[in-house]
C-alpha cells in the first residue's frame, strides 16, 4: 500500500510537490486499555532533512471512534508557530499540555477534530500539525498504516544530525553525499515520470 504510485502521486498533489518519496512508514497498534499519545509536530523532530516539508498519510484498519484513542488533529494548528519537541511522547498524564501550550502562545482556542472513519478510511495531514491521541478506553483494538512522505527533491542536512530523530536517519547517509538513498527512501511518483525502478521489481516479484 505504502509503494502505491497513485497514493504518491496524490501526497505531491496536497503538497504542491514536483514529487513525493517515503520518509517512514509505519503499523500503530493500539490494543483496549492502551495510554495516550502526546501532542506533537512531526516535523519539530525532522531537521535532518531539506527542504523539510512532510505529509502523512494515516489510513485506520479498524472502525475508529474517539473513546478508541483514534488519531487527533487540532484545526489549522498547521499555520502555527514551527515549534521544537515538547513534553512526554508516551503515556503523558496530560496528553494535550504541550498543545495547549502552543496554543496559548498563538492567542487561540483550539478545535479538536477525531478522526472517526470505518475501517480503509483515513486522513492526511501536514507535517507542522498538531495531533496525538488519548487512550483507548473501548474494548476493540485500534490499528492503522501510516505512511510518512516527503518531497522527492529532499537532500540530507548533516550539520542538524544532533537534533531530533536525525542520529536514528542519519546512518543511512552515503560518504560524501546529501543525496537521500533511494534504496531506503524511495520515490514513490515525480511529475517528470521517474520512480525509484526497484519498487516494481519488488512488487512484481
């Protein structure tokens, strides 16, 4: 799913990328009586890469409802302050503090919007949005696939490798060049045709 052409190709779309590639994807797991999932930026976490645009794509496996723990948003927190990592990721006591903090520094009320869809359904959302989700208080388990995408033009930063998860990506970097391996980070779909060619001869195999 996560090699899709068409799911790249819509991803650059939203964007207004010339093209799109995988920075990470994921299976999220969230079995009943699982804690929250602290409000974050993902992007506060990815000044490793260049330009640093992100776009992720979060498509739930299982019928999501609110008391499930789904996936938060905050409306249009997208256009706040690009901030740095803030407060426990894992089971915070308090899950939204660090967004309301942010909010707070805006001057504003914060909409929360869950995602509640039926299973295959999903959401997209910018890099420098805020989300998190609390704990799944419902007796069903709540699973999803993420797919974490950035633009196809994205080079290596190494002078920023000691912030965030950068040390975690940064050993996939080639001796002497900023270039995104694309054994690691395929492109997905670029305007001009291109995508990475071993992705077909993976699925095709």
């Amino acid at each position: 799913m996560v090699l899709d052409a068409t799911l790249g190709k819509n991803i650059a779309a939203l964007g207004g990328w010339s093209g799109a590639r995988i920075m990470h994807d994921n299976v999220l797991w969230k079995p009943p009586a699982t804690k929250s999932l602290g409000f974050h930026q993902d992007s506060a976490y990815l000044a490793w890469f260049n330009p640093s645009d992100l776009l992720t794509c979060w498509i739930a496996l299982d019928d999501t409802r609110a008391d499930g723990g789904t996936i938060e948003f905050v409306r249009g927190s997208h256009r706040w302050q690009q901030g740095k990592p803030d407060g426990e990721f894992h089971a915070p006591l308090d899950y939204r503090k660090p967004m309301r903090n942010a909010a707070a520094r805006e001057g504003v009320e914060p909409e929360i919007v869950h995602v509640e869809v039926t299973a295959g359904g999903g959401s997209f959302h910018h890099g420098w949005t805020w989300h998190g989700s609390g704990a799944n208080t419902s007796p069903n388990p709540r699973r999803a696939l993420v797919l974490h995408a950035m633009r196809s033009d994205a080079e290596y930063v190494p002078e920023n490798f000691d912030q965030g998860i950068g040390p975690i990506y940064s050993r996939y970097k080639r001796l002497g060049d900023n270039r995104l391996d694309e054994n690691h980070f395929p492109i997905l779909w670029r305007e001009d045709g291109y995508r990475t060619p071993q992705i077909d001869d993976y699925l095709n195999g």
